[in-house]
C-alpha cells in the first residue's frame, strides 16, 4: 500500500510536546514527549479526516508516515498546552490555491465544533478530580479565543461583535495571497493562523465529544 507522509513540526518542553501537521491546518496533538505526541496524532486522523473532506480535501488515513521537519524548543504556552511556535515552513509564500484551502479547513473546522457542541449535553462528563469545563462554558471559550487570535491578525474590535462577522472576515484574510510575512505586520504568518485557529476549534470539539456521556 502506499505511504502517506504528513510533515509535522515538533514543540518540545520539560512539560509537554506538540507535534503539528504543517499542511493540514488544526491536526496538532500533544503528548508527555514526541513518541506520545505523534501517536495522539495518528490516532486523532480519523476524527480529522471527516474535516478535511467537509472541507473539500482528500485526506488518507491508512498508512499514515509521520516526517519530521522541524524540532524547535517551545515555550511556556507550549508548555501549558497550546501549539505556539511558528515553524519555518510557515514563513513560506502562500499561492492563491492553497489561501483558498487554508480558509476552507479553518471553516470547517469551526463548522464541526458549531456541530459537535450543538449536540452535546450541558453537562460533560468530570476528569479524574471533577475538573472540566460543560458545554456552555467550552463554547465561550472557544469564542473568546477566536476573538484573541482574530485581533492578533489586526481584526479591529468592532468588526468581530459577532461569531459570524468575526469568522468572516478571519476568512477573509485567509483567503488572501501572502509572501508570507506576519499579517497586518503582527505576529502570525497566514499558514500559522490557520494551524492554530483550527487546532484550537478542533481540539475542543474533541473534548468535547470525548467527554459526552454515551446515550
């Protein structure tokens, strides 16, 4: 059968490790060290794979083969559990064609956490000491990091008063060719906005129906 090859940049702390697909915007996992980060990876694929064909995308989950391209020390948000380090392979010039394509999987990325909190129960089940967010409160929290992100990519505050304006016009700027600089002269690149935007939706959508007690 044939191999397919996700190229990933590792993350790696004291605390935590983070392996992050470079070109499929949203499927990052973490783990204690690489070797657990990259079987949290293969094991979420599955679930990522619905996405990224919601997305118009063909993504293969058998044979997968994980190739490292980067290793980079992370940081203290990395540390306490967000992908936070702007790969190399970030910084790359973004056609037209794959604009249209990080915007899509940011959508539907969104889209499947709109579907999968729409269906849960308020209450979600505890971990281990009774901690865990419930539905409602998952869900601001999820809006309250698209805020953040979007004024990160210079979205003024009065274009973001709503989910839909907000996400419509993170969209926007996806959409949108780049040379690969940081957008509006911030921080992020556009290849790295999409990974974390949708790393972020994705990884509480997850929670989210990991949590949900079965019927």
């Amino acid at each position: 059968m044939t191999a397919h090859h996700v190229r990933v940049l590792v993350e790696i702390t004291a605390r935590k490790t983070f392996v992050s697909a470079l070109d499929w915007p949203g499927l990052a996992r973490a783990g204690r060290d690489e070797a657990a980060a990259i079987e949290a990876l293969l094991a979420a694929a599955p679930r990522y794979a619905q996405v990224a064909h919601a997305a118009g995308e063909a993504f293969e989950t058998e044979d997968l083969v994980v190739e490292v391209e980067e290793r980079r020390d992370g940081d203290a948000t990395t540390a306490f559990g967000a992908p936070s380090i702007v790969a190399d392979a970030d910084r790359r010039p973004v056609a037209a064609w794959e604009a249209a394509r990080l915007a899509a999987i940011v959508e539907a990325s969104w889209l499947a956490f709109d579907r999968i909190a729409a269906a849960a129960p308020e209450e979600l089940r505890k971990g281990p000491r009774g901690g865990g967010r419930d539905r409602t409160k998952v869900v601001e929290h999820v809006r309250g990091g698209d805020d953040s992100y979007a004024s990160v990519i210079g979205i003024p505050a009065a274009e973001r008063r709503s989910v839909q304006a907000l996400r419509e016009h993170v969209l926007e700027i996806l959409r949108e060719p780049s040379d690969g600089s940081p957008i509006a002269g911030k921080r992020w690149p556009p290849r790295y906005a999409a990974r974390r935007i949708a790393w972020h939706a994705l990884d509480h959508a997850w929670e989210i129906e990991d949590r949900t007690e079965p019927v």
